[in-house]
C-alpha cells in the first residue's frame, strides 16, 4: 500500500461508520455540534504533536504518508486522523444511543 496506506485506513473508517449517518445518527447535519465536540481534542493532540516532533520525540515513517506535511511538520494524514477518528466515534455513539432508546421503547418492563 505505501504512502496512501495511512490515507487508505482512515477512508475505511469513514467507509465503514458513513452508513450510520444514515441509519439516524445526523452526526454530519450538525456540523456545529460536530465540530465544539472535536475540534478541541484534536488541537490539543495536533500540538502534542508538533512538540513531540520538534523535540525528535515523535515522527512518522516516510514510507507510510504522502509526505504532505502542514505547518510544525504535522503530517497531513496524521490532522486527517484527529477528524476521522473522533467523527467515527461520535457516529458510533450516536448510533448506540438510537438503538437503546429503540429497544426501550420496544422492551416491556
């Protein structure tokens, strides 16, 4: 796979969990939620990183990235993650949250 692989990954997160936007999460119809409840995770980690990359504490095999780098030596995959993933999870709870009121308004007490 190569340099696309880390790119490749974090498509089949989104390919994987997309479904579930339309299944009733409406995660991606409110992108104001969306983004109070990652954005400021992700510049915490993004500037967790930069330091650690700074310092030669932390870096990323070129062999594994398109080797787009963003301000601080951030890879370009590596911002894609800190959106992708957490998108992911709120598209799981989301969806774990219908299906439990689902089943308790199905489930005699």
């Amino acid at each position: 796979m190569g340099k696309a692989e880390y790119l490749l990954v974090l498509a089949a997160c989104v390919l994987v969990t997309l479904p579930l936007e339309f299944a009733g999460a409406r995660v991606y119809r409110r992108p104001r939620r969306l983004a109070r409840a990652i954005l400021p995770v992700s510049v915490v980690f993004l500037l967790w990183d930069a330091l650690a990359i700074a310092a030669g504490i932390w870096d990323f095999t070129p062999a594994f990235v398109t080797g787009v780098r963003l301000p601080f030596a951030i890879p370009l995959e590596e911002v894609l993650f800190f959106v992708v993933i957490p998108v992911c999870g709120v598209l799981t709870y989301e969806s774990v949250q219908l299906t439990l009121a689902w089943l308790r308004r199905r489930v005699p007490r």
